[in-house]
C-alpha cells in the first residue's frame, strides 16, 4: 500500500468516525473514545502528508 492508499484509508476512517460521533445513540463514554481515535488518525494523517510533501 502506498501512501496515496494510506492517505484515503485514514480520511474515510476519519469522515466515518465523525459521522458516528454526529450519532444520537452513543454515551459520553464512546464519545471520548471516538474522539480519541479521531485525534489518532489526524496526526497520521498529519503524518502521511508530511512524508508525501519529502518527496
């Protein structure tokens, strides 16, 4: 997989967590947890693109 792959692997994990966090059905506790994966992928993300923009 390379990082184009990568990249849009991350950003549809990330679009799908924020629609789950939009969810009526989740508790506070969930909604800490989606959070906190959502920070995790930013910063792959964020990562990804600082290793595309090397190239």
């Amino acid at each position: 997989m390379d990082i184009n792959e990568m990249l849009t692997h991350l950003i549809n994990y990330h679009r799908s967590l924020v629609e789950l966090l939009k969810s009526d059905e989740i508790n506070t506790r969930d909604t800490m947890e989606i959070v906190r994966h959502i920070n995790v992928v930013h910063e792959k993300i964020s990562i990804l693109l600082g290793l595309e923009g090397e190239k």
